[in-house]
C-alpha cells in the first residue's frame, strides 16, 4: 500500500496551501480534474436524473405517438387469405402404421381406389376429427416427410370428398407439434427463473410485451401497407422500451443501455438502407417475398428487407449494450475515484470480449438459417465470388455485416455514455472520507507511465 502524505514542507507550502480548501469545506467543493472523481451533491445528481427522466420520456411520447398513427385498427390483411379452398376441411389423424396395406386389412379402405399407386406414399392412420372420426384410411405425405413418420405421430390433413379416387381423400398438411414446443417452453421458463430468480421472470415478461408488440402492431400495420420503416422504428422502440425496463428495472444503468440501443439501432438503419440501396438488393429473392408481392398491394420489399435487418440484430444490440452498461457501473463501485477516461478504458477492455463473441454469433445464426438456400447455391457450377455475390446469398452477408458493424459501434457508444453518467449521477456525501478519494485519486496518477517518475519517486 502506497501512503501518500497531505502534509506539506516549506518550499511546497505556500502554493499548496493556497490551493487546498479547510477540511470542513472540501465537501461542497466541484473537483473538474479529468483524472479524478467528479463529485456531485445530491441536488446536481438530481438534476442530471431529471434531464435523462426527460430524454427517456421524450422517445415514450414519440413511440405512443407513432404508435397510434400506425396502429392498423381492423383494416388489415391478417387471416384475409383461407387457409384451403371450400369444402376442404382441416382434421387430425394418427399414423397407425407405416404399411398402408393395413388399412385395407382393418377397414377395407382400399377397395375401389382407382389409382394405387399414389398410395406408395402413404401411411395408415386413424382419423381422430371430422366426419371421418375413427375411420382407419390411408393418407399421403411427401417423400420428405414420410422419412421420419412413425406410429403415434399426430398429423394434420386436409379432407377432400373429391379426392377419393386419387387414392385417399385425406393429405399430409403438418405434422402436430403442440405437446414438444409446449414441453420446450416449459422448460425454458422454468430454468429461467430458477436460474435467473426475478431478473429471469421479468425478462420473461419483458419478452412476452416485445412479442406482442410484434404480433399485434407490426405485422398488421406491415399488411396494412404503412411504411415499413416508420413501422420498424416505432416498433423497435417499444421493444426496446419493455426489453430495457421491465426486465431490469428503470435506473441510470438501464437508461445508459437504452440511448446504446437506440444509437445502435439508428447506426444499423443506415448501413441497411445504403447497403440495401448501393448493392441492388430487391428483397424479392424467395417464394414467400413475391407472394407477398402480389398479396399486399404497393409493399416494398427493399425497405422490408432493411427493415428485417434491424430486427434481427436488436435482440443481442440490447444484450451487449445491456452488459455493457454494467460493467461500467461495477468498475466505478469497486473504485469510486476512477477517471472517466480509466472507466471507458476498462470498458471497452470487457467489450472487446464482447465484440470477439457476437461478432462470429452473428455470423453463425445467419448462417445456420440460411444453410439450405448456401448448400443449394453451391450445386452450381459457377465461380465462388459469383455464387456470394448472387442476390440470396448476398442479402445474408450484407444482413451479417450491417448488424455487426450496428453492435460494434454500439459498443464504445454504450461505454462512453456509462462511464459519464455513472459518475455525474452517484452524489458524493458531505460525510465522505474526502481524503480517502483524494489518495486513490493519487495512487492512481502513480500508476500512469511517468508518474512516479516525475515526481522523482
């Protein structure tokens, strides 16, 4: 432990002295040296609350509004198209067998069928709705998914009178998946909160209100032909909003995290719309983007391409801004004397861990969701540059990059905001142990290179 002495010798007393308030003042004295503390009174920490009460309250305003000026009311094209032309009816069914001869010995379903040899694909099943409920009949599935059907599997399949002398008047819709995706949800839940306590839950109420707001706001107000980008950005603040502070709480340190956020998400929106614009990608690269092309009247499909950019990368944007901000936060508890510039040091010290990590998370994710559309592009004989630079595969990597470029300047953006406020926001107290800060404050220009040196030590 270094001892550094307040006591002053002759030659050093007279300019010291004059600089160095009574001990029972220094409490109400402002330091404004860049190396050391910057001590508030509780009245000026207040204040820089307010103003942040204000900022916050601000993007509320502006998301409510935008909220309700988008909001698509009962005019939308959700559930608009059938699900099966008339007269087909939706029913379940439970695989029986792999042997579709087994129909015929149990029912004599096969009798008469005039093509049978549509039936090479099929299984046999017991009709569990409709009229048809407890009938055993044969029912066709795709080659694709005949391979992992298997007896006690829940199908559903559609019913079509008019089918019959195709070989069976019941085909393969999807298979009924509502009891493992229940179970899965379960189980996530339950880890989360007996892993994460009230932290967990609330970020699972916080993700419940994000999913809502993405179900009930921004897909309606998408069909309904608003503007894609005015639907995002108002989207993705409300988000934002319930991710931010429902599960942590409303506190400096979440508010930090959320001005990363929003920097970041406005940094992704413009590399996304320069990048969408000055590489030609259209959005209109799959089957469902030009069905929806024809569906929704007018939708522009480059702007919703950019948007889902935005989306994508807003989920870990609001993790790494998240842990970000409390780093920061733990770095000045453990050394309430830090300067601003040691505490964005040691900040961007943790998010260049983080930047290492999500960078390549980000690339993985993509990736592996755009697996079979890379396997399918590199069937064809073309050169390798040609085959990344084609109009799918082009649209993942510029979605990689965007986001990546998004959360790395997010990073040092979030760091910067934290290492301010978490100094300007935590009073120092007229009890204080001012001396005590004064020596770390010291010990601390001891450590930088010359310290020591300069002073002859």
């Amino acid at each position: 432990m270094v001892r550094v002495s307040h006591e002053t010798t002759s030659e050093t007393a007279p300019s010291d002295s004059a600089a160095q308030p009574p001990h029972g003042i220094v409490g109400h004295i402002h330091s404004h040296s860049h190396s050391g503390p910057l001590n508030l009174d509780a009245y000026e920490a207040q204040v820089v609350r307010t103003v942040l009460a204000i900022i916050v309250g601000v993007l509320v305003i502006a998301t409510l509004v935008g909220l309700a000026i988008l909001w698509p009311g009962r005019s939308t094209l959700v559930g608009s198209r059938p699900f099966a032309v008339e007269g087909v009816a939706l029913e379940t069914a439970t695989v029986t067998s792999r042997n579709v001869e087994d129909c015929r010995d149990a029912t004599g379903a096969l009798e008469g069928v005039s093509n049978g040899a549509l039936l090479k694909d099929a299984v046999c099943a017991t009709i569990d709705s409709g009229t048809g409920e407890g009938l055993v009949m044969p029912v066709h599935i795709p080659t694709e998914s005949l391979r992992i059907a298997k007896p006690g599997d829940t199908l559903q399949v559609m019913y079509s009178p008019e089918a019959v002398a195709s070989g069976t008047p019941y085909v393969f819709v999807d298979y009924q998946r509502q009891v493992p995706v229940a179970a899965l949800s379960v189980l996530y839940l339950v880890l989360v909160v007996a892993v994460a306590g009230r932290k967990g839950a609330l970020s699972v109420l916080g993700l419940l209100v994000a999913t809502a707001v993405l179900v009930l706001f921004m897909i309606p107000a998408l069909l309904a032909g608003s503007s894609p980008l005015a639907v995002t950005l108002v989207g993705s603040m409300a988000m934002m909003l319930a991710a931010v502070y429902v599960a942590h709480g409303v506190s400096v340190r979440t508010t930090t995290a959320l001005l990363g956020t929003v920097a970041g998400v406005v940094i992704t929106v413009v590399l996304s719309l320069w990048g969408t614009g000055t590489a030609r990608l259209t959005g209109a690269t799959d089957e469902s983007a030009l069905t929806l092309a024809s569906v929704v009247e007018g939708i522009d499909l480059q702007t919703l391409l950019t948007c889902g950019m935005v989306i994508a990368g807003l989920g870990v944007l609001n993790d790494v801004t998240i842990t970000q901000a409390s780093a920061v936060w733990e770095l000045h508890a453990a050394n309430p004397a830090m300067s601003g510039a040691r505490l964005f040091t040691g900040g961007m010290r943790i998010g260049r861990d983080h930047i290492a990590s999500t960078v390549y998370t980000l690339a993985f994710a993509y990736a592996g969701t755009a697996l079979p559309l890379i396997l399918s592009a590199a069937l064809i004989d073309r050169p390798v540059m040609g085959t990344l630079l084609s109009g799918e595969i082009a649209e993942e990597i510029v979605r990689t990059l965007v986001s990546s470029i998004g959360l790395v300047l997010a990073i040092p953006a979030t760091t910067a905001i934290a290492a301010a406020l978490c100094r300007i926001t935590v009073p120092v107290e007229e009890d204080e142990d001012i001396e005590g800060l004064e020596q770390a404050e010291r010990i601390e220009h001891d450590e930088e290179p010359g310290g020591l040196a300069a002073r002859g030590a």
